[in-house]
C-alpha cells in the first residue's frame, strides 16, 4: 500500500470559476522523495494541501475523489488528526512562528498535544540534533539566517514525529548555500530515517539529485483533467519542457543517458565534447523590448554610462550592529547589475537604503543627480522602482489591473498617457486573464508578478528587484528575463538581488558580490561568477575555463 494516493482528485476555491485540480491519479511509495514541479498558479501548493487536509478543511472549497495518506483520508481525519502524520513547512517559514525562542517553537506543537514533559524533552533534544540545531536552542527567531529559519521549522514540524514531510517551497529565500544546508538535511531524514518527503519547487538544479519521482503539473488537458506526469526524474524530464541547464544543454546534444545533474554530465563535458576557443563568450543581445520602446528612451540606451543612482561610503546599523559599511555603488542606464550574496550579507538593506527607507549612519546618496538627502521617498520612487522581497506589501486593490492604475494615480498619469500600456505590461508577464482577479487570491508566483507590473507600469529610469524569482517557474523566469533584457535595451538601469544564479547568469552585465555588509567582488560575470563556487551557474562548473555561464553559451560555443 502507498504511502500517498491520490484517486481521481478534484478541488475547487470557494466561488472558482474552474477547479484548480481535476481527475488527479498519484500514488507515492513509503520513504521516497518526490519533487513537485510545474508553473506558477497550476496547483502544486493545492496538491501538498491536499496531503494533510488544510484543503478543503482551511480553504474551503469543493472537494472530489479520495485521497489516503499513512492509511487515513485527510478529508474524514481532519487537519487536527493529520498533524501527527504529516508535518508541513509552508513557503515562508516566519508565516508559522508563533514564539519567540528557538526551543519554544520547537516545544509549541508538544505542548499544544499535552505530551508528557520527560517525553516532551526527549522529543526536543532528538530534532534539535538532528536539524544541528544545540547550539542556537536559545536564539531569538528573529536574529537566524534563513536557512537556519527554515531548520527550525522543519524541526517544529518533526517533533510530533510524523511519517510524512510536505514542504512548499523550502529554499525560495535561501541563498545557494543556505538551500544547499537544508536539501543535504532533507536527504538525510529520507535517507536515514526513512522519512517520506513531498516538496515543491521550481530550481530544479538543486533538488533533483536528491528525488526519487518527479511530480510535474501542467494546468489541464484537452479533455478537462489535470496534466499530471510522474516518475523517475530522468524519464519525466524527456516528457515536459522546464529543465536545469544541464539537461537543456543534453537534449540538445542527445546525450544519453540524459545527465540531471553536473557529476553525470562531466561524463559527456569537457574531456569528450570539442569546444571553440575559450574567448567564445557569448555577447549581450541589443534587441529592444517593445513595451519600452519610446524614442526617449532609445536615446536614453545610447548613454549606457550615465549615472541614475550613485551611492558612496554608505554605512548602515540596526541595533547596533552594522549591517551595511564603506558600500559604493553606481547604477548606470543601459546596464544590468546582479547582486548576489549570503542570506544576511545586506542586500536588502542597501537597496532600503538607496530609496531613502533606512537611515545612513553615514555616506550619500544621488537620484537623477540629486543628493536623496533632500527628497522623500515619493519624489526618489518617482524615478526609482523598487519591489521589495514580499509582493503582499504592495497589493491592496481589488483587481489587477487596479495595481496597475493606482500607480499611475499616484504618479498623476492617465491610465491612456502610461508610458507602458498596461494591458500589455501584464501579458508579457503572463497574466492574461488575471486582470480582474483579487490579487491576494493568486499564486505567490502571480502576486510576485503583480507587483513587478505595479512598480514598472510608469517606467522609471532605474529598477530594483529584490529577490524577484521567488514563486515563479522557468517561463515565468524567461519573461522576466526578456523584460530585464527590454528595460536595459530601452536604456533604463536595473540593479537585481537574486539567489537563483542561473538568472543571475542569464541577466547580469555586472555582477556584485555582497559579503558582511561590504562589496568584496565586482565585474564581469563571466569573471567573477567562476570565482566564487557557490554562485556558479551549472554550465560554468562544467566547463571551467571557458567562460560560458549559460546552456545557450556552451551551445554556441560548442563544435561539432
């Protein structure tokens, strides 16, 4: 018997015009670790629901078929029962803290099952080892990294001792260290605890090597059931579209087996494929995005070296502790800046600080030329866009399309004189059809998306994106792509925080490396990304040397 099956699934939201699940079959064996993939809105955070019965239980909703999970349905056992089975990590591990002390958070959940206290000790002492968690039992919550966040919850989730882990999105915060901590922690529990694991995620490169079944979920067929394929990562991926570099680059070769991971495509790399001569890096496309296609703003691309935002000597403390020392920075139209770095390294914080959102201790800042000193966040947000990590802090209307015509309003734009038309602003987002959808009722993806169209739709001179992948599958990523690429041709300045250095490779004129609060690498990314191991993108670490950063850069620089 399964551990997880689903029989002919269906669910709806409360006044959905369309189930978001339909007719779903999946079975999941006792001690795998299955991955679920697909775009962003198409139900993967439904299905994981599902497995302890938040859906329909918390939702609401309508709910068909059968589903048993550890020989109970969730639809019958109830959340509340569920809890002992099946613990679950949600996207953003903050969202489920309810103390304040690492080893409180652990206790709540034992507590709250009136667990006997010598058990209850034990109990601790076993996932605060477990997770390597000893030393940081007395921390405030609030002062971990995130990585240490999301060991902390997963440990709240394992202390009632389940025989399943559901975990939406555990790395979406993290930088490729962090992530790397808490997928190695994640493979130990399935491997040596025989703990059943289902989690989503949309980096394929970090968690296939660790997957027993890919789960990939499509929206739905022609016949009106949920595209649903499942099994073993190497034959799922020769089925969909969205893949890792990796394997990108091994279709199109024909590499067989199809390599998942860097390890196995070595086989295929350097030593047996014949290459062009390093130099063979790939240039940056000039093609203009259509949305941003004023002559203003063609003017504005032939001045790449012009200036938008300048900061100097900036130092910044919270608490006392300095977060930010001696950082120097200029934004230039025409030009795309990456900023990578570890969770906590100040990356947020500097982009706060170029906006006027927290205050200098010391240093300067220039907005189109002006000392920010002497301007309000309104007058420097007028020319600087800038999207915070949470998208909900910039969604309050009711539709959409109202994201968008608010800002206008603010700007005193008429919603016919926007320098982007909104409807095609969110087309290429990828939102057609949601433009009269409550945005709070969308994916984490789609509201991520929202809120991109809701800072962008008046076309400032400089954009900043703090950590705007989060939620969104491959094609979303390849129109965001195609929008950085637009806002850049159109001579605009793009400063982007991401912790997906497949992206950062993708996107990036100039990269920057943020460490301790000060800039310790800076330049070309085919220079720096090799530099620095855990900011390099796959098809840098498989062939070194070359300066190829990208699966379209080894194919163009590849030989037959």
């Amino acid at each position: 018997m399964p551990m997880i099956a689903f029989e002919h699934v269906s669910f709806a939201y409360p006044g959905a015009v369309s189930p978001v699940l339909r007719d779903i079959d999946w079975t999941l064996a006792e001690g795998e670790l299955a991955v679920v993939a697909g775009p962003s809105g198409a139900g993967k955070s439904t299905l994981l629901r599902c497995i302890n019965g938040l859906v329909p239980h918390f939702s609401g909703g309508t709910f068909g078929g059968r589903v048993v999970v550890d020989g109970l349905n969730p639809l019958t056992a109830r959340p509340e029962a569920m809890c002992w089975h099946v613990g679950f990590v949600f996207q953003d591990p903050e969202a489920q803290f309810v103390m304040d002390r690492v080893e409180d958070e652990v206790a709540f959940a034992l507590e709250n099952a009136a667990i006997p206290r010598h058990e209850m000790r034990a109990r601790i002492e076993e996932v605060l080892a477990l997770l390597s968690l000893e030393r940081l039992r007395d921390r405030d919550l609030a002062t971990l990294s995130g990585g240490e966040k999301q060991r902390v919850a997963i440990a709240a989730a394992l202390a009632l001792r389940p025989r399943v882990l559901v975990l939406d999105e555990p790395t979406s915060q993290l930088d490729p260290q962090s992530a790397q901590d808490v997928l190695d922690t994640l493979a130990q529990l399935n491997r040596d605890a025989g703990l059943t694991i289902v989690l989503a995620e949309h980096r394929l490169e970090r968690v296939l090597p660790f997957a027993h079944q890919l789960v990939h979920i499509s929206g739905q067929t022609t016949q009106g059931s949920t595209s649903l394929v499942a099994g073993p990562p190497r034959e799922v991926l020769s089925q969909i579209e969205l893949a890792p570099p990796v394997v990108v680059l091994g279709r199109a070769l024909q590499w067989s087996p199809l390599p998942i991971t860097v390890a196995e495509a070595r086989r295929f790399g350097p030593s047996s494929t014949k290459r062009a001569a390093p130099a063979a890096v790939r240039e940056t496309g000039q093609e203009t995005h259509g949305l941003l296609c004023s002559d203003s703003a063609r003017e504005g691309a032939m001045a790449a070296e012009e200036t938008t935002v300048r900061a100097e000597g900036l130092q910044v403390a919270y608490n006392g502790r300095r977060v930010l020392d001696d950082v120097a920075l200029d934004l230039h139209r025409g030009e795309v800046t990456v900023m990578v770095g570890r969770n906590g390294a100040g990356k947020s914080t500097l982009l706060k600080a170029l906006v006027g959102l927290v205050p200098l201790q010391r240093g300067q800042v220039w907005v189109g030329g002006r000392e920010a000193s002497h301007m309000t966040v309104a007058e420097i947000c007028r020319q600087v866009a800038y999207l915070a990590q949470d998208p909900n802090a910039l969604l309050f209307a009711d539709t959409v399309m109202e994201e968008l015509l608010i800002t206008l309003r603010n700007h005193r734009i008429l919603a016919t004189d926007a320098p982007i038309n909104p409807d095609a602003l969110l087309d290429a987002l990828g939102l057609r059809g949601k433009a009269d959808a409550y945005p709070r009722d969308l994916s984490v993806g789609e509201r991520q998306r929202v809120a991109l169209a809701a800072i962008t739709v008046t076309a400032p001179s400089t954009i900043m994106l703090d950590e705007p992948t989060r939620g969104l599958d491959y094609d979303a990523k390849a129109h965001l792509l195609e929008l950085i690429h637009g806002w850049r041709n159109a001579g605009h300045a793009v400063l982007l925080v991401t912790h997906d250095v497949e992206l950062a490779a993708a996107a990036a004129d100039r990269i920057v490396v943020l460490d301790g609060g000060t800039i310790v690498a800076e330049g070309r990314p085919a220079e720096v990304m090799p530099m620095w191991p855990e900011f390099a993108p796959q098809i840098a670490r498989l062939f070194p040397g070359t300066g190829w950063l990208t699966a379209e850069d080894a194919l163009a620089g590849l030989q037959p």
